[in-house]
C-alpha cells in the first residue's frame, strides 16, 4: 500500500512544474502589459522571469533529490507494490524536472515580449 508521503511525492513534481508554467505565463503577460520591455538587451523581466524559473527548479530538484533518497533507503526487503510506487514516483519527479529545463530555455535565449 503507498503511504501518504509516496503519493505526495507522486504529484509533488508535477505540481510545482504547473505553478512554474503559470506563474511564467503571468509574469510575461504583465510584464509585456505594464513594461517597456526593450529587445536588444535584457530588462528586469528578463531577470524576473529567470528567477521565478530558477526558483521553482531549485525546489523541483530538491523534491528530485528526496525520492531519490526515499526511493534508495527502502528499494530492498519492501513488497513490489512498494518498490513500483517509489519508482513510479522517482521517475514522474525525473520527467517533471526534465520540463521545467525545457519550459525555462526560452526565458534565457529569446525576448519576452514580441516586437
């Protein structure tokens, strides 16, 4: 049977993937609403939008980290079912870390706001 935590981290990467993708889609439709966003060199949104990323990341990969760990203590003397939902949710966690790198390139190579 998986335990609360198991389930929890099942969803967790996932989770902090979609506050990722909403709170970059906000910050860039404010910020190309309410700012003069220049596009030949990088502006405060550029840095807003970088950080907000790299902060969701951090804890994405925290989160990585813990079912790693999680999964790694109890991989022996556990029922399969166990096993599956700890690996299950190692490699959910894997893939959402996997998007949110994918979802973040573009805030570091192109402009946010179209000309």
């Amino acid at each position: 049977m998986a335990t609360i935590r198991t389930l929890l981290f099942m969803l967790a990467g996932w989770v902090i993937w979609s506050s990722c993708f909403v709170a970059l889609y906000a910050a860039v439709y404010l910020g190309c609403k309410y700012m003069e966003v220049p596009l030949d060199r990088i502006s405060t949104l550029n840095t807003v939008l970088v950080v907000v990323w790299l902060a969701h990341a951090a804890v994405l990969v925290w989160v990585t980290m813990q079912s790693w760990r999680h999964w790694r203590a109890h991989e022996r003397n556990r029922p399969p079912e166990s096993r599956f939902t700890r690996t299950l949710a190692l490699l959910l966690n894997a893939t959402a870390l996997v998007a949110i790198v994918w979802l973040g390139l573009p805030t570091l190579v192109t402009p946010p706001c179209p000309a």
